[in-house]
C-alpha cells in the first residue's frame, strides 16, 4: 500500500502538459475610445476640483477623478495590438490563461502578462556536418528544415528557448539518418542517401517531427542541401565510382555487341545468304566482336586466302 501511494503521489506531482487554448479577449477599439473619454474626464474633474471647488464637493470631485483616472489606464493598459503572423500568450499569475490569435487590436485582462510568439513559417538550416555512414565512410551533410509553431503554450512552457531546441532537434536527426544508411547502395537493393533522396527525405521529415513535437512544432519539408564524401576520401571514391562507370557501359556494350551478332547469324541462315560451319561462325563472331566492342575505329583487311589453308 505504501509503495501505491508513493507511486499514486509522484503520478500526481508530475505536470501535465500544457496545450494550447483560446484565450479571451474583447474588441479594443471600442475599449480605446472609452478609455480616452475616462482619461479626458478623469483630468477635466481633476482641474475643476483642484481651481474652482471647496468644501466637501471639493473631496469628492478629487475621488471621482483619481477613479476615472485608475479606470481609464486600466482599459489603456489591457490593449493588446496583435500583428498578423503572430499570437500573444495570455499569462495570469503564473498560469497559462490560453493563445490570442485574432489579428488587431484586442482587449484582455491589464493584470495578465502577454507573450508574444511568431507563428511564421521558418528556416532552419543546419551547419555542415561530418558524419560516417553505415559503410563507416566519412561524409558531410547538410539539411534545411521548414518550420511552424502549432502550439504556442507548449512553445513557451514545455522547452527553453523552442528555436534552439529544434535547432538541435534538427542537427540530431540529420546526423541519425546519414549514419544509418550508407552514401551509394553500390547497385545492391537497400536504400542510400544518393540513389534515395526522396524516401531519405521522407524519413528525415519524420524523424525531426517525431523529435520536436513537444514543442508544439510542425515540420512542413525537409531537404539535403549538401551530400558528399569527406576530402580525405573524396577521390578514392572518385575512383571507385568511375571504374563502377566504366564496368557497367562495358557491359552494356557487350550486352549490345552479343545482341546484334545474334540478330546478324539468325538473318544470315533465315535468308540463306550463305551457309556458314562451326568454324566459319566462331571466325565471324569474333571479327564482329571486335568491331562492335574496340573503342577505337578498325581497319578493314581483305583476306584473299582461306581459313582452311
């Protein structure tokens, strides 16, 4: 039973998480109009009662002024111009009194606090950083990251200083995602950060969403700005990507060289132009062969003797 209550009491010690309310407010120019005539009124009493009254309407003249005077800068006081693209958080005695979002002149409470926040679309764009990749070679990376306060109390109350925390946030994630996948997939079948940026991206968004949700921040795009080897390695891998370059056109050539000797026999035994034996054949394909696979042009030879002789 001891251990439920203690655990029953640190359950209700923890606070709960703030979300965003809204807050009220009432039109303020209505209320600056008031207030003005209070404070026109306030200060003609004032000098009335203090230049041309005595005896007790005196005293009362001076009451009734410093109280129009009190209410005429309260209602001044709880002006609230709100721009559009921002919100103002309503803050009364500690507590969070909800979000005004209403563009324009507002009225709320002279004795609540009022915080503003942007709620613009932002950039973020990460420093270059070096990173190994699943392979374990060392890149840079880079990323920008567009972003969005949803919520302005847990802006406010659920982290310290929320643009720095999605900075952070963000670098976290950019370094999570380029060490789990390698640079290039090296023509195997698991996604890389060349050959997959769009699925990369797509994964970046969410991680960095995932990450920054609990300062009521939504992530509208994500991309890499900047993807490369580290100079150390830089044209090792150069190389490499060339030699892989170099092997894969030679294999298409064969493939094409193959494809056409083919087509050549097949047409030559279809339209009986010439009946050819085993060794007449092998002797064609490898003068074809030659042709179609030299990267330099060929010269042509006349042969006036026979392969037999």
């Amino acid at each position: 039973m001891a251990a439920q209550a203690s655990v029953r009491t640190g359950q209700e010690l923890a606070p709960r998480p703030v979300a965003e309310g809204r807050g009220w407010s009432a039109p303020g120019v209505p209320v600056l109009a008031a207030g003005v005539v209070l404070l026109v009124a306030a200060i003609v009493l004032l000098i009335r009662g203090i230049n041309h009254v005595a005896g007790a309407a005196h005293h009362v003249l001076l009451v009734v002024a410093v109280l129009l005077l009190i209410a005429a800068l309260l209602a001044l006081h709880g002006l609230t111009p709100v721009v559009a693209g921002e919100a103002r958080v309503v803050q009364l005695f500690g507590r969070y009194r909800g979000t005004i979002r209403a563009p324009g002149l507002q009225w709320v409470n002279p004795f609540a606090r009022r915080r503003k926040v942007s709620v613009r679309i932002r950039n973020h764009e990460t420093a270059m950083a070096k990173v190994n990749d699943a392979d374990g070679n060392p890149i840079e990376i880079a990323a920008v990251v567009v972003w969005q306060v949803a919520d302005t109390a847990k802006a406010l109350y659920a982290v310290d200083e929320f643009p720095k925390f999605v900075a952070i946030q963000t670098e976290t994630a950019v370094r999570h995602i380029a060490s789990s996948y390698p640079y290039t997939s090296h023509g195997g079948g698991g996604l890389s950060l060349r050959d997959n940026a769009d699925e990369i991206t797509q994964q970046l968004s969410a991680e960095i969403a995932a990450r920054v949700a609990p300062a009521g921040v939504a992530i509208l795009e994500s991309r890499l700005t900047r993807l490369a080897y580290a100079a150390e390695i830089a044209q090792a891998m150069l190389r490499q990507q060339q030699a892989s370059a170099v092997v894969g056109a030679r294999m298409t050539i064969v493939e094409g060289a193959v494809s056409m000797v083919r087509l050549a026999l097949q047409r030559l035994e279809d339209e009986d132009v010439v009946a050819l034996d085993e060794e007449r054949k092998a002797a064609m394909v490898s003068n074809l062969l030659v042709v179609l696979c030299s990267e330099q042009a060929t010269q042509q030879v006349v042969n006036t003797g026979s392969l037999y002789q």
